[in-house]
C-alpha cells in the first residue's frame, strides 16, 4: 500500500524516511472486517518522540466513501496529539483540517519546473563528499553529498542534496556567505546543484521555510515552483466521531 501511496503522489514524499527509521513510526491498519482496505502512519519519534503526531493515511480507491470513518477508527485509537501533512497529499490533509484545532505552515515544498541558464563568471561548483558515499548515501536513501562554491578561487557558498526520501527526489540545501549575496550567487548555486542531481539519476526538490522570502526568490529563479505545504497543528485531547 505505501507503494501505492507514492505511485499516486507522484513527486517528493518529505516524510517518507519516517518509516524506515527503527521507532519512529507506528502504523495503523484500516480495516472492515478481515480485510485491511488502508493505513494510518503516527510519528513518535526523533522529533515526535514527546508529541505523537499524525503524518499519513491511505485508503484503496474503492474504500473512500468510507475515509472520515476509518480515520475516525484510527484517531479514537491512536489519540494522536498533534498533525504534520503534506498538502499536495489531499486525503491525509482533508482528513486531518476536519479536527484540527490549529493551524500553520511549518515548510513550502518546490518542484523542479523550468531549466535555468545563469552564469556566473570565476564560478568553480567542486564536490567535497567522496563519489562512492553519494552512491551509497541514494542506495540506502539516507544521507547525500556536499559542494563547495568557489569565486576566483575564494569559497562563496555551500549546497548539497539529501536522498534520504522517495526515489528518485533530491533534496537541495545550500548557503551563500553573507559578503556573496545579493549578485546572484544563490540562484547560480541551486541551478548548478540542480544539473548534479539529474546526473546523478535523481530529480531535484527542495523544502523553504515560509518566512524566508529571499530563499524562496532564490528557488524560484533557478527554476523551481512552489507546489505544496507541510502543514502542522494540534487536534483537540477529546476528539468527537463523525
């Protein structure tokens, strides 16, 4: 099922590491009667580990009718504290918004969307992290490799690209150094780490906070297009059933 979660999601999962990680998820089975038609996946640990926290839900199409009284089932059991969704996961976002209590967006996700072409003179992108962990790093979808942006030979800047979620998404990270910025050095950066994880056989996302309006300019010039939220709040300790 969490096979056809993905297929049906179609892009970065951000929470999908969450269940390959030794105690940090537990997971629910939806059932009617002897058949399991779903499931519902509570955090509960690393950052969860004191606030059990609802993150996933799937249910087979031909079982949706029933959805609000599945998740009802797993929330009287689970008594989950709190939520964490993805939005462009429409069935756990619709299913969690019914009982929050409160409400923020704690990431904006982005999607590669267009090929940039920025150049930046004396520009040198050089890989810090060996070939042979990178590979390892996307074998075991954990971890990822490191560059370094160097400027007529002075180090301007610092990205990289985190595997540890769904194939084939890449994650990119990067910094600029605060004498650099504001000449486009970011951009120049995210497009170049871009071109590294295609190469690599990945497909480049990326996560910004939603205060970060520079960064999220940044993404955005270098071809990337905000396309969902990772939404968070809490759900009331006594929840009615529908």
């Amino acid at each position: 099922m969490r096979d056809a979660y993905r297929a049906e999601m179609d892009c970065q999962i951000v929470h999908d590491a969450i269940h390959h990680r030794l105690g940090w998820s537990v997971e629910f089975a939806l059932a009617e009667g002897a058949r399991t038609v779903g499931y519902a996946s509570l955090a509960v640990g690393g950052p969860w580990r004191d606030l059990p926290t609802f993150y996933e839900l799937y249910v087979v199409p031909e079982r949706r009718s029933r959805a609000f009284a599945l998740f009802d089932a797993f929330v009287a059991l689970a008594r989950p504290a709190a939520f964490e969704v993805q939005s462009n996961d429409v069935l756990s976002t619709t299913m969690a918004l019914g009982i929050a209590a409160d409400i923020a967006t704690e990431r904006i996700i982005f999607r590669d969307y267009l090929a940039s072409s920025h150049e930046l003179p004396g520009a040198l992108l050089r890989c810090i992290t060996p070939v042979d962990d990178i590979q390892a790093a996307i074998a075991a979808r954990q971890g990822g490799g490191e560059w370094l942006l160097e400027i007529d030979g002075a180090v301007a800047g610092k990205g990289g690209i985190l595997f540890h979620y769904n194939r084939p998404y890449g994650d990119i990270h990067m910094e600029v150094h605060e004498q650099f910025r504001g000449r486009g050095v970011g951009a120049y950066l995210v497009q170049e780490l871009k071109g590294r994880c295609y190469e690599l056989g990945g497909t480049p996302a990326a996560r910004c906070d939603p205060r970060n309006v520079a960064s999220q300019r940044t993404l955005q010039r270098a071809g990337f297009l905000p396309c969902a939220h990772i939404l968070i709040g809490a759900f009331p300790s006594r929840t009615q059933s529908r």
